[in-house]
C-alpha cells in the first residue's frame, strides 16, 4: 500500500470518528458514548427553571429546585413530550430557618444535599447497556461526596421507587412545573 492510501485511509477513518462524536454531541453534551451522564456546569445560569417542592420530612426532606434546558422547554410546550437529549436537573437542598421581615421560622434552601440528573433517550439507545438507562431515560445522582460521579447503580433500584407514581407521565411529576405549561 502506497503512503498515498494509508493517509487517505487513516484520514477517512479519522472523519468517520469525528462524525460519530458529532452524532453524540447532538444526542446530549452531558453524556459520553458509554452513556455516562455529567453533570451540567453553571445550569442554573444558563437552564430554564421549572419549579420547586419543598419536603417538609424524610430522607430527601428541603427544597428541591427543578431544572430543563431552554429548547427543551420550548419542544415541550408545543408537543407535551420531552424531546430526545433534554437534559434535567434536580438540585436537592437542606433547609434552613430563619427569622426575617417576613416572618419567624421562614424556610430558606441551604447546602446542596444531592443533584439529580435526567436525560431523555427515547430511542433506548443505552438499555441494556448500561444500568443506569432504561425506559426512556438516563439517570443519575451525584451528592457532593461522590466527586462529580454519579452513584447510579442500577435506576430500576436507584431511581424507579421515586418516580414509579409519575409513570404515566414519562416518570416526570409534571404537576409542579408552570413553566411547562402554556404561555
């Protein structure tokens, strides 16, 4: 084989690489080809927010903020879908309580007690795959001592138990979130 071929073989290799990150790239940014889900940076500058619960008792008890990437909320709010990549956080934080003008024994978010990762996959393209994707999502958890990795094991234990009630509205407790709904 002349040095002509290789260099044109080894370049045409390389692109085909470059185009299969590129089709990753368009899935989600926050997930890598083995379906590991990142954590976005800065989303809640640069992701719509959604809504808030608070939990007044139990395990995941404090404010829980809600979070979707902008297009997403657009996409929904024509469809009533999610759209394939949408990227949703759920910052979990203690409460706290204070006295201020407004009242004594006011509630107020304090640290981060965990972050919740969702991502959209509606072709199931990590099923079986990896353990944390499966009907129609990725999930992930990460608390602030698991260094930026998620703790996700297995979401039909991890994950299910949660969102099990809001089955038939694509796991999601759509309910809490105006921002979802018309305009």
């Amino acid at each position: 084989m002349n040095t002509i071929a290789r260099f044109t073989g080894a370049a045409l290799i390389a692109s085909c690489a470059a185009l299969s990150v590129q089709a990753d790239d368009k899935f989600s940014t926050q997930v890598d080809a083995t379906g590991t889900i990142s954590l976005p940076k800065d989303f809640r500058a640069t992701m719509s927010h959604l809504g808030s619960w608070f939990v007044p008792a139990g395990g995941v008890s404090g404010f829980h903020d809600v979070y979707l990437d902008s297009d997403a909320v657009t996409a929904f709010r024509k469809t009533g879908k999610f759209p394939d990549g949408a990227v949703m956080v759920k910052e979990l934080r203690h409460a706290k309580v204070g006295n201020y003008t407004t009242g004594a024994g006011v509630n107020y978010a304090g640290d981060i007690k965990q972050t919740f990762v969702m991502v959209k996959d509606s072709t199931n393209r990590f099923a079986g795959k990896n353990p944390a994707w499966g009907d129609g999502w990725g999930w992930a958890l990460f608390t602030p001592a698991s260094a930026g990795k998620s703790v996700v094991t297995d979401y039909k234990v991890d994950c299910l138990g949660c969102h099990s009630p809001a089955k038939a509205k694509d796991w999601i407790y759509t309910e809490a979130y105006p921002t979802l709904g018309a305009k």
